[in-house]
C-alpha cells in the first residue's frame, strides 16, 4: 500500500509557499552552525536552538519573500533563457 500526500492550492501562493519553507530550513541550518560555533555544545543547546531559531525564522522569511520577488521580477525577466 502506497501512501500519498497531496494538496492543490492556488498558484497565487506559490512565492508564499517557497520562500517560507525556504526561510525554515536555511534559518535552522545557519542558526545551528552559528550555535556550534558560537557557543559550542551544551546542556541548553535545543533550548538555545529553538530561541535563536524562532527570532532567525521570523527575520528570514519577510527577507526571503523580498529578495525572490525582486530576483524574479526584476532580474530574472532581463535575461533571455533557452534550450538547446
């Protein structure tokens, strides 16, 4: 038996979307290299984790949403892609 997961959601959100799960994962990956290397390995450190987590969620996704807006429409539509 074969298990999957759909869902259908309007295309209008589809920048929403990315850049959101974007901005989760890179802000978890560099919030948990700048921890490491920052203070190490600890007790607290899940603990610290989540904190510094949180704070670089909420800053990463307005930005992320940002910069793919400006890319796609700014810079992206100037360039000539083709296939060969």
């Amino acid at each position: 038996m074969r298990f999957s997961l759909t869902m259908r959601i309007h295309a209008r959100y589809y920048r929403l979307i990315f850049t959101g799960l974007m901005a989760l994962l890179m802000s978890l990956i560099i919030s948990t290299v700048l921890l490491l290397i920052k203070v190490g390995w600890s007790d607290h450190f899940f603990n610290d984790l989540l904190n510094s987590w949180s704070l670089a969620f909420v800053v990463a996704w307005p930005c992320a949403y940002v910069c793919a807006y400006l890319i796609q429409v700014h810079l992206l539509t100037r360039i000539e892609f083709h296939q060969d």
